[in-house]
C-alpha cells in the first residue's frame, strides 16, 4: 500500500496543530500565584490558558481584590482562548462573582462557568442573570448548593428568555423553591435552547411542567414552542407563586438600589486645611553665614505650596471697610444705554381657537404639568427611579395617580406577566436594555404596595 503524501502545506497544518495541542493547557493555583518575584501573589497570566481550575480550598484566599484582577485578566487579549472557568469552592461571596460576571460578558470564548458552594446569594445572582442576558457563549452554568432563593431564581428565569446558548443550568441544593421553579419555567416556556436543568425542592406540578419543557427543547427540530402545552399552561395556573417570586426579586432590586444611593449620596468626610496662598510666597535669602543650599528641580515646592520657613513673608490682605450688619450695598448704576426693556408678550385674541396639540402630545408622554408631578411624586415615594420607571409608567397611558387616564387602579390588577405585556403593546422603546426585567419587577411591586 502507497504511503500517504503530505505536501509543504499539509506539514504547515499539521504543525500548528501541534503548536496548539501544545500550548492549551489546564491552568492550576501555581500557574497564577507565584511566591517569587517579579510576579509575587496572584498574576494571573492566562497565556494558552484553556481551562482555569481554581476549585476547592485554596491555599491563599480569592479575595475581592484578586477577583479584581482575575476579572481584568479576563479581558485581555491573552485570556481569549480560556474556554473553562472553575471556582467551585473557592469562597468568592457576592462582590467577586458580580466582578467576574461583569467580565464575562464580553468574553469571546469561555463556554463553561463552575460557581458552586461559594455563598453566593440573590445579588449575585441578580447579575448573573443580567450577564446571561447579553452572552453569547456560556453554555453551562453551575450555582449548586448556593443560598439563592426565589428572588434569584426569578433573575434567572428572565435571562433565560433571552439567552439562546445556555444548554445546562444547574441549581440543584439551592432554597429556589416552589415559586422560584415557577419563574424558571415562565422563562422555559419561551427558551429553546436549556435542554438540561437541575433544580430540588419543588412541588411535582412545577418538575413535570418543567420536564416537558426540557423535552421540547432536547426534541429540537423547531418546534420546541409548540408542543409546550403543558408548561404552558401550568405556568398560567402558577401566576401567584410567579408574581410572589417577582416580588421577592422587585425587593431585591430595591435594596440593590439603596445600596448604590448610599454609596453614591454618603457624604465625605473633609478635613480643612488652610487655604493655599493666591500669590507665590516672598523667600528671603538664608543669612550670609550659610551658603544657599543646591537647587534640585525635583524637589522644589510647587508655586502655591505654602512653606513652614519662619523666613517666609506674605502680602499683607487688602483692608476692607466694616459693613453695618443689615447694610445692603446699593446697586451700582448703569449707563442709560445699558437698560434694555423687555417687550409686553403679544396679545391673543380673546376667542382664538387654542391651538391643536400635535399626536404625541396628546399621548401620555406629554402629560400635563400638574399631572406629571403627581406622578414624579408618587414615583419617588416608593423609592423608584424617573430615569426607568416614569417612562414605564408613562407607557402604560398613566398621568396622575388617581387620574382617570389609566389609573393605577386597573393597573394593580394585572399580572406581572399581563403588564410586561401592555408594556410591549404600546410599542414604547425603553431605554433600561438589560435592566428592564428588573424594573418591571420593581414597578409591579410598587403597584401592589399601593392604596388607590
């Protein structure tokens, strides 16, 4: 038998092959901490790095600070090729998985995401979801036996909406419970892509609504929706534990919120100086008994410092007259030609027609003045925000709070589901992108909250 021939470009091939075989490697604790210098402590370097497995008890701590850096070296060109990422056990908390998911959310490659047994709470899982939401390569997520409850749960549940690449979500060990297995099969009976999900702790009606969705979704072929019927109708005898879940999520998002205030409004604590001088300071010359010491450009005083030298005299202040204690200065008199009167505003006729408002504003994004006021009011009452909710609002057709254009009255008595759907039906692009999901959740929380 003639032995097979392998031209110049053929070797080429084949050699990079090898080069790349070579390179990809399964990254462990002593490639990304060094206890030599230049590198002491954790680096990071992810070159042909595929897999990272800082899973179990580390022997240094993952802390916030080294998640920051971890999160960074995630965005670096070096670390496209890392396709694994596993933390399973490495006592993260909240702040470093939110560091982390925010980075994932632009990674080019990374497939498999291990966050297992690290106390990751609702929070974390509130940005999980949202990263979820815009990636477009993590196909297997592990949360196991994390305290994330319904509120979480629901987070999820409406990132898998919009996510078409997640295959495998794994919450089993996690207090989800009845409602928060509700809110993930509201977002399975529109997701075709979750074909494998672990959850414990549900009732049997939700875990064979949820099997059959899984189903569809392995079933593939285009027609995973259609034969959801089950799911889907199980999802509309379950809107209470759904809208429970919501509102579990809606508190979470508010507490969120506060914390973000706080940390933005805290007020800073000033310690008061002197002021710096408004001219250079005179130097004197040191006595003739001691040469001028040698001038070092670097470590000259700046122009405005004020230095501690005896020697150093100041201008003395210009001397102000003493003002009475109810003395108002007059006002300085100006040119004649410097007195401009303003024109009288033009007269309309008494009976002239007013004139017709153009189609928007006689929508309810114009609402009238006094309207919108009451609105702005009550909006800030329950801790919302004008930027994401108002407009919602606003949407919906509401002016006043008890107005009679939509008033929030009829809107309490919608589903969180029915809302999200008038929402979509008055054809209104909202701005909040990814954190809509959220804001409606607010929103319906605030509605129910509130004596019409």
């Amino acid at each position: 038998m003639a032995a097979s021939r392998c031209g110049p470009m053929c070797q080429v091939l084949r050699l990079l092959l090898l080069s790349h075989a070579a390179r990809a490697k399964q990254c462990l604790f002593d490639d990304v901490y060094s206890v030599e210098p230049p590198f002491h402590g954790w680096h990071f370097s992810l070159h042909h790095c595929t897999e990272l497995d800082l899973s179990g008890a580390l022997p240094v701590p993952l802390d916030d600070s080294s998640a920051a850096k971890l999160a960074h070296s995630l965005e670096l060109p070096s670390a496209a090729e890392l396709a694994t990422l596993q933390l399973t056990g490495a006592q993260l908390g909240d702040r470093a998985a939110i560091l982390l998911a925010r980075a994932l959310e632009r990674h080019p490659r990374l497939s498999t995401l291990m966050l297992g047994k690290n106390g990751l709470t609702n929070k974390a899982a509130v940005y999980l979801g949202r990263s979820l939401a815009l990636n477009t390569h993590i196909a297997v997520l592990s949360l196991v036996e994390n305290p994330i409850h319904a509120a979480g749960a629901a987070a999820l549940g409406e990132a898998i909406k919009q996510n078409k690449v997640l295959t495998s979500l794994d919450l089993g060990e996690t207090p989800i419970g009845e409602a928060g297995a509700a809110a993930l099969a509201e977002g399975l009976a529109t997701n075709t892509a979750l074909t494998t999900l672990y959850v414990s702790g549900t009732g049997e009606h939700v875990a064979a609504a949820l099997l059959e969705g899984l189903t569809c979704n392995q079933q593939g072929g285009g027609h995973q929706l259609d034969c959801k019927a089950s799911l889907v109708k199980y999802v509309q005898s379950a809107q209470a534990l759904i809208d429970s879940a919501v509102q579990q999520l809606a508190a979470v998002e508010a507490a969120m919120h506060q914390e973000v205030q706080h940390a933005v409004l805290e007020p800073t604590t000033i310690t008061h100086q002197p002021a710096p001088a408004l001219h250079p300071p005179v130097l004197h010359p040191p006595p003739a008994s001691h040469p001028p010491p040698a001038t070092d450009p670097l470590s000259r005083p700046p122009a405005f410092s004020q230095p501690t030298s005896p020697a150093t005299t100041l201008p003395p202040p210009a001397s102000l007259p003493p003002l009475h204690p109810h003395h108002v200065p007059p006002p300085a008199s100006l040119p004649p030609h410097a007195v401009h009167k303003m024109p009288p505003p033009a007269k309309l006729p008494e009976h002239a027609p007013a004139p017709p408002l153009p189609h928007a504003a006689q929508q309810t994004h114009e609402a009238a003045p006094a309207d919108r006021d009451e609105l702005v009011q009550w909006v800030h009452s329950q801790k919302l925000s004008l930027t994401d909710h108002l407009p919602m609002l606003e949407a919906l057709g509401v002016r006043r709070l008890h107005g009679r254009v939509a008033s929030l009255k009829s809107l309490r008595a919608l589903s969180f589901a029915e809302l999200s759907a008038e929402l979509a039906a008055s054809g209104v692009e909202l701005a909040c992108g990814k954190r809509c999901a959220a804001n409606k959740a607010g929103l319906y929380q605030a509605l129910q909250a509130t004596d019409d």
